[in-house]
C-alpha cells in the first residue's frame, strides 16, 4: 500500500491562527487583519478558519488573551499591594509595548476572555484581602489600566518635530522640545514610572486613611460610656 505523503501546510490549530493573526496585526495593523488575509497566509481557505474560531472577535479574545500571559499578578502573593501594584502594572505595559498595535483589542476589556478575567480577580481579591473596600479596590484596578493603556497608545515624546524653528520664535517654553523625539523612549519611560509611583504613593495615603476610618467605625470591645 502506498504511503500517504506529509501535508505541505502543518495542521491548523488555534494557537498556529492565533500566533499568526497576531504577527500581521504586529506588522500591519489592526486594520489589515481579516480572516481572508488570515487564511492566505496560512495557506488554507477562510472556511477552515471558522472551526477554530466561530468570529473574528473570538480570535481577537484569544489574541487579547496571549498577551495577558505575560502580565504578572504574581507580586500581590507577598501581601504587600504596593509592590503587587508596580509589578503589575510594569509588566502590563511591557506587554502592550511588545505589541502596541493590539492595545485597542486590549483596551476594550476583559469581556469574554478567561485570561483577562483571572487576572483582573487576581488583582482586585488581592486588594481587597489586603483590606482595601471592594469600591477602591474597583477603582485602582481601573486607574492603574488607564495608566497604562495609556502610555501603551501613544508617546509623549514623539509628539513634538525634532525642527528647533517650529518653537524657537513663537513657542520660548517649548524651545527644547526639539530634542524630545531623540530621547522618546527614555523619556516615555521615565514618564510612565514617575506617573505610576506618584500613583502608588498617592494610594498609600488613601489606604491610611480608609484603614482609620475602619478603626473610628467600629465599636471598641468591653467599652464603656460615663455620663458627667
């Protein structure tokens, strides 16, 4: 019996469509992806897209996903917040900084997607196990992903034209912004770790202030009240 010959194309799976959307979305945008594109350059038709993922918005979720894996949650297994907070966070943006054309997909929300879920529980059963109200624990999760997200979108620095000419004459505060594009990325960077310790420090005043409004609401045990 003659043997069957190996396939040209390695068999489709998931993570290979999944892998492979996100290295057009890395190269050509968000914009150009579509499942047609998709499928060309994996070698298949769109159909055989579909059995692995129903929707593009389902391969979106798994793309999303992907890039969660790295964001670690890991730093709030110590107790401290603070620290769990910067880990966090650092390691949220440099997720998003390795692919920054998927940070809309990102930036929508967890939805759906199981990955964002357990992360996002992660951090706020953390906040609140370290005796932040579910209400603030909601609100730093939320400003600490604005934050980010952020800074993931679009640079400060490379706002401005390296030409000295466009602010030297009507601009005398801006006569410096010239050189920012040469020093974006550290001055992106330096921006974004200024932006988030001021954060946490701000937060740790917060934390002091809830936790003896917590001591001044609750009744002291064996107390006693003397009229005079």
């Amino acid at each position: 019996m003659p043997q069957l010959g190996r396939p040209r194309q390695p068999l489709l799976s998931r993570e290979r469509i999944r892998d492979t959307a996100l290295e057009l979305i890395d190269a050509h945008g968000l914009e150009d992806l579509s499942m047609r594109r998709l499928a060309s350059q994996l070698g298949v038709q769109a159909a055989s897209l579909y059995g692995h993922y129903p929707t593009k918005d389902a391969l979106l979720d798994a793309i999303a996903d992907k890039i969660m894996e790295s964001v670690d949650v890991s730093g709030f297994a110590s107790a401290d917040w603070r620290s769990g907070l910067l880990t966090w966070a650092r390691s949220y943006r440099a997720a998003l900084a390795a692919h920054p054309n998927t940070v809309p997909i990102v930036a929508s929300g967890p939805v759906h997607r199981d990955l964002s879920l357990r992360r996002a529980d992660a951090v706020h059963g953390a906040l609140v196990g370290a005796g932040w109200p579910p209400r603030h624990a909601t609100m730093i999760g939320a400003s600490v992903k604005y934050l980010v997200v952020g800074a993931a979108a679009t640079s400060f620095a490379r706002g401005f034209v390296d030409d000295i000419q466009v602010y030297l004459d009507r601009y005398p505060n801006l006569v410096q912004a010239h050189r920012l594009r040469e020093h974006a990325e550290q001055i992106d960077g330096e921006s974004f770790e200024f932006a988030l310790t001021a954060l946490v420090s701000g937060l740790a005043l917060v934390y002091d202030a809830v936790a003896v409004g917590r001591v001044q609401a609750s009744p002291t045990r064996g107390s006693t009240t003397s009229g005079r």
